[in-house]
C-alpha cells in the first residue's frame, strides 16, 4: 500500500510524513506572523520585543523543551537577526543616535553566553570539524541576507513603470492618447459595456488618479527594498570575508568537514522549508566564490550524491 510500509511493523508512514509536512508549515507561517514588524509604526509597539518577551533562549529550546537544533534555532532567528543587524536597520530607520541595544534583544545577541550554549546544541565530537564561527553563520542567516534576486526586482519595477506611465499618457489625453482609449473603448465594448461605461473607461478619473498614486508608491517602495537588500547582502559577504580564517578549522581539507557540515548543518536545516533548502544551497556558493581556505566544494557534492 502506498500508505503503509509492508513488513516493517511501522503503519501510516506517508501520512505521517504529510502531517509532518503540514506541521512546518504552519509553524513557518505562524512564525511569520508572531514576528512581523511591517505595522510597528502604525500600532506605536514593537512586535519583535513582544515576541522576544515569550519566547525561551536557544539553549532551553533544545535541552528543556526538545526541539531540534535547527527548529530552536528557525524559532530565535527573528530575534538574531534583529540583534546582528541592529545598528544597520537604525541607520536605515533613521534611528542612527539609537546606539543602545534594547534589552529584549541582549539574550539573543552574539555574545560569550551564546557561545557557550551553541555548546549543547550539537554532540561534542562534532565541534572537533565545525567551528563556532560557521555553525552561529549558517544558523543565523536567511536567504535574504545573501540572495538579492535583482532580475525579480527588475522585472516588477519596470512592470510597474509601464503602468504608471499607461495611466499617465491617459491622464495627459491628446494624440498620444488616442491609440490607448481605442484600445480601452474596444475592450470595453467586447466585454459588452453600455456606451456610458466605455466613456468611463476612456477617460482619466478619480479611480485612475488612485491607481496612479498607488503604482507610484509602489515603484518607490520596491526601488528601496531593492537598495536595502543590496546593501546588507553586500554588508553579509564583508561580514564572512572577515570571519574567513575562523569559519573552518586548519586542517579542515581531509574531508572530515564536508561530512560533519552536511549532517549538523545543511540537512537538518534544508528539511524545515523550501526558503531554507535554497538558503542551503546558496550558502554552500558564497563559501564557493569566496575561495574559503579547506572548503572543498567538490566533497560538499560527493556528500549529497553519496547520502
């Protein structure tokens, strides 16, 4: 049966898996959602201080409640983040004389206590080939730190443009018009409009001026969004280039790394959701491009075909 596993004595394996499936998605989108901070400045609160307030440490995550390493670590990475990148999101803000980290962030915050509870999220003999340095990097980030999709972002701002500029000729009317009222007049009338209706489609109204405020808004958000990406996917690389001597151990060239990475890092990780798998995959290219000293791209690939 497509159901069960015949002979195995275990029942139900694919609708276990299907429930465990619907299981991390649910608790990625409620993640998403606990820690959205798109309408701080509308409500007057912080949505990150309130989610820091019930959420545990990463260290009682995995040791008191059980969860996974990588699980404990999808939980707090809001919070990490937010402390990793406090200074630049102010200086974006225009919060740059905001220099203080706020206390709800402090617990989250790469410190020597953090080091010290990274310890007992991963066996003992697995810090013998990972590092502190690459373990807190690869858990830390998220895609959007080190991916800007530019061509994504071009192809929306330039959709956009079109449309503002449509909605503009339209506004303008006259001989440069007339070809996109024809236009609109025969949609219209095909959709069998009333002869009032394909006037109002023709002409530049209230509804049009709405819409063009809105592209306009639009563009100017997304030109922002693409800058910001920009800059801390530029300020991530800068971060790892510095760290460059510390992400692998010395000696990390025999292979014992590319095994110890894949099974502590990459596969617990790559599993929870599909933003995570191309993080996974996108993380292994920066240390590519970056020539990392004992990272051996070639034994990063004979792990997966040989797993």
């Amino acid at each position: 049966s497509l159901y069960t596993k015949v002979g195995s004595g275990t029942e139900h394996v694919k609708v276990i898996g299907n429930t465990y499936d619907d299981c991390e998605a649910v608790l990625c989108l409620l993640l998403e959602f606990l820690s959205d901070s798109s309408d701080d400045q509308v409500t007057g609160s912080s949505t990150k201080e309130k989610f820091a307030a019930s959420m545990p440490s990463l260290e009682d995550l995995h040791t008191k409640y059980g969860l996974d390493t990588a699980v404990a670590w999808m939980l707090c990475r809001p919070l990490i983040r937010k402390s990793m990148f406090f200074k630049d999101d102010n200086k974006l803000a225009g919060n740059a004389s905001q220099k203080v980290m706020p206390a709800f962030l402090e617990r989250f915050a790469a410190s020597p206590d953090m080091t010290k509870s990274c310890e007992k999220l991963l066996p003992q003999g697995a810090w013998k080939n990972i590092t502190q340095a690459m373990f807190q990097a690869f858990y830390s980030l998220s895609i959007y730190d080190i991916l800007c999709p530019e061509e994504r972002y071009n192809i929306e701002i330039g959709r956009l443009k079109k449309e503002v500029e449509r909605l503009i000729i339209l506004q303008k009317g006259g001989d440069a018009a007339r070809g996109q009222m024809s236009a609109l007049a025969a949609a219209a009338a095909a959709a069998g409009a009333s002869a009032n209706e394909v006037r109002l489609a023709t002409t530049f109204t209230l509804v049009h001026r709405e819409e063009l405020d809105r592209l306009k808004r639009n563009v100017d958000q997304l030109n922002k969004d693409f800058q910001r990406q920009q800059k801390r996917c530029r300020f991530v690389t800068s971060m790892l280039e510095s760290q460059k001597e510390d992400l692998i151990r010395s000696g990390g060239s025999d292979g014992t790394f590319a095994s110890a990475f894949m099974t502590f890092c990459v596969y617990p990780r790559c599993f929870l959701s599909p933003e995570d798998s191309l993080f996974c995959a996108q993380f292994i290219k920066v240390l590519h491009r970056m020539r990392l000293p004992g990272f051996s791209t070639i034994e990063i690939i004979d792990n997966i075909v040989n797993a």
